[in-house]
C-alpha cells in the first residue's frame, strides 16, 4: 500500500512540475513579446530579476527539506506569489497582489503540497481571469484554526470567475490531487467579495516534532 501511494505521489509531483513548466514557458513567450513591443518600461527590470531569483530559490527549496520536521511556509508561499505577479503580472499590465499568509507549520510534504496548489492557483489567475483587461486583483491568505487544528489556503480574484464548475480542466485536476495529498479538499466558487474566482483549500494541521 505505501509503495503505491508513494508511487502515486511521485506522479503528482511529475504531472504538476510538467503543467507548471508548460504555463510559465506561456506566460514567458507573452512577457517576451511585451518587453520586444517596448510596452514594458525598462526600469522595471532589474526589479524583476531580483524577484525571479527569489522565485527560483522558493521552487527550488520544495525539495531541501527534511521530512520528520515541521517548517514554516510563509516566506515561500509569499516569494512564489509575489514573484510569479511580479515578473508575469506585466503581462496583464496593472495587477495588485493582496497576501494574508499566517506561519502555518507544516512536514515537508504537506508544505510541498501546499506551495505548488498556491502557485498553481496563481498561475491560473495570471493565464485566464484577466483576459481583456490591463487591471486586476489577485489575494492570498493562508490561516489557521488551532482550536480546529485546521488550516486554509484561499486563492480569489476579480477577473471572469470559475466558469463552468462541473468541468474540471487540467490545472483544476492537479490542485484536488495536491489536496488530496495534503489529505484535505478543495473547491471552486464565484468570490463573494471580488466577484471573480475564489478558490478555498481546507486541510489537516500535522501534530509533529517543531523546527
């Protein structure tokens, strides 16, 4: 049995690191054209860079972990989020990222788990709500009840909204099996406050040793 959930898991991670690589080379392409255009002020871009290294540094960090500890993910929830509308929001023109993230304690899976569903989440907002447009809001918050011992990811923003909800696309499918490692659930909604998409991830708090 462990071998096939670990089988299984090794399998989410490949299909999620392969869907992100995809996304990001789009989102690329588009940042490309935009800096080839001139429409992207040059003085912007050593921002960028700085932002794309903290980028690099949190994808890269999934895997440095050790498993029997317990770990923040805040300052990684905050870089991808923060470096993935810093560098790919420019491809929507102006975007404002609003992030609540408390210190929630996670083992080094469930926090692998958790950043690639937030990145996921963001990467889908960048690729599809803001289709049309040059404005929009995107918002993070990651809390915890510990009086539940339960913890929430909630991704929401103003652009087009879940569309149709029985339809689960590829990006969709990844985030519940991410969920599902987490052993939690997911669901989609029109956000109530923003009008667009809101996306809410319910999971588990581990009771494990703290470092």
């Amino acid at each position: 049995m462990l071998q096939t959930e670990d089988a299984n898991r090794r399998g989410v991670w490949a299909e999620e690191a392969m869907h992100r690589a995809a996304n990001l080379r789009q989102l690329a392409s588009s940042l490309e054209h935009l800096l080839d255009s001139g429409r992207i002020d040059s003085s912007n871009r050593a921002r960028s860079i700085r932002r794309a290294k903290a980028l690099v540094n949190a994808y890269q960090s999934l895997d440095a972990v050790e498993a029997v500890h317990a770990y923040t993910c805040g300052r990684e929830l905050t870089d991808i989020a923060g470096g993935l509308v810093e560098i790919f929001g420019q491809t929507v023109g102006s975007l404002v990222l609003s992030l609540d993230i408390q210190p929630v304690l996670l083992t080094a899976e469930a926090r692998r788990a958790l950043l690639l569903a937030g990145s996921e989440l963001v990467i889908n907002s960048l690729r599809h709500a803001f289709i049309g447009r040059q404005t929009g809001v995107i918002q993070m918050a990651l809390y915890q009840n510990l009086l539940s011992q339960e913890g929430s990811l909630i991704v929401a923003d103003d652009g087009v909204g879940p569309g149709d909800l029985k339809k689960a696309g590829l990006g969709r499918g990844i985030v519940c099996e991410l969920a599902c490692v987490l052993n939690g659930d997911v669901s989609w909604q029109r956000s109530p406050l923003l009008g667009g998409t809101e996306v809410i991830l319910n999971f588990p708090l581990p009771i494990t040793d703290v470092r």
